[in-house]
C-alpha cells in the first residue's frame, strides 16, 4: 500500500515566539549581568536600566537587583519583538551580534548623556566597558541566531518520509 506523507506547513506565531525568546534572553543574560556585577567585572549597577525611575540607593539593595532583573526581562522582550519583526529573514550569527552591539551603542553611548543610566563611558573601567560589550554581544547573538534558526531552518519543515 502507498502511502502519502503530506507536507504540513509549519507557521510560527511572531508574537508568542519573540516573547519567549525575549523572556529567556532577558532571565539568562540579566542572571550573567548579576554575576559579572557581583564578580567585579562591571561597576554598572544590575539595575541600570531603571536608574531614570528609582533612586540609586534602592538600585544598590536586593529588592533594586530584582527589580532590575525584571525590567531587563522586559527591555529584552521588547528588543526580540523588534528584531523579529525586522530581522528575522537574517541568516547567521553575525546580524544578531550586530544587533546587540547597536543595542550597546544606544545604551551606553547616544542615551547616556540625556538619561544618564551609567558614567560617562570614559569613567568607566575597561573591565566594565569590556563585560557589557561581550554581554550585548552575546545577548543579541541569542536574540538573532534563536530567531535565525526558527524562521530560516528550512529542512526541519520538511516531510518525514517512512520506509
């Protein structure tokens, strides 16, 4: 008997995907942020990306930490929307890396002086510019390639076919 293995489309929801992949960059790259903070390899506080909205003070404390945790996860979701939106035909590692980089540049660079989150970049130690780099790097190179292999992976969509 011949049997016929029918091609089932596989569609993806934007919306779902970019939120969970948003929510999972922001969880395992804001816990990285922590520990590079509580490593000594930044002296950006975790929670930098609130500074316009709580006080320093309250940034410094455990509560603060967590806060910040919790707005990074929203900033990340926020940011996978957008890429996935723009970007997500990009093939590759390098235009999510490039994405993150940006992000470091409007961060660190354009928005310091109007919403000063962090020092001026030339206060800061190279250690710290140096771990936030990387951890921008790394952050949008998990944002694209995750997105990159789910809207561009054309062999998984492929029929099984069985002998």
């Amino acid at each position: 008997m011949n049997q016929q293995v029918y091609r089932r489309k596989h569609h993806t929801n934007i919306w779902l995907f970019a939120l969970e992949v948003g929510f999972f960059a922001g969880l395992i790259w804001g816990a990285v942020k922590g520990l590079f903070y509580y490593m000594r390899f930044t002296t950006v506080l975790p929670g930098y990306l609130m500074e316009p909205f709580f006080k320093n003070t309250f940034l410094q404390s455990k509560a603060g930490y967590y806060v910040g945790w919790l707005f990074f996860i929203v900033f990340s979701i926020i940011a996978t929307i957008i890429y996935t939106l723009l970007f997500r035909k990009a093939k590759g590692p390098l235009p999510g890396m490039v994405y993150g980089v940006v992000w470091w540049l409007i961060i660190f660079v354009l928005a310091q002086p109007m919403l000063q989150l962090t020092r001026p970049i030339g206060e800061l130690t190279s250690n710290t510019v140096i771990s936030e780099f990387c951890l921008y790097l790394l952050w949008g190179l998990f944002i694209g390639y995750t997105t990159a292999e789910e809207f561009t992976d054309e062999r998984r969509r492929e029929p099984e076919t069985s002998h």
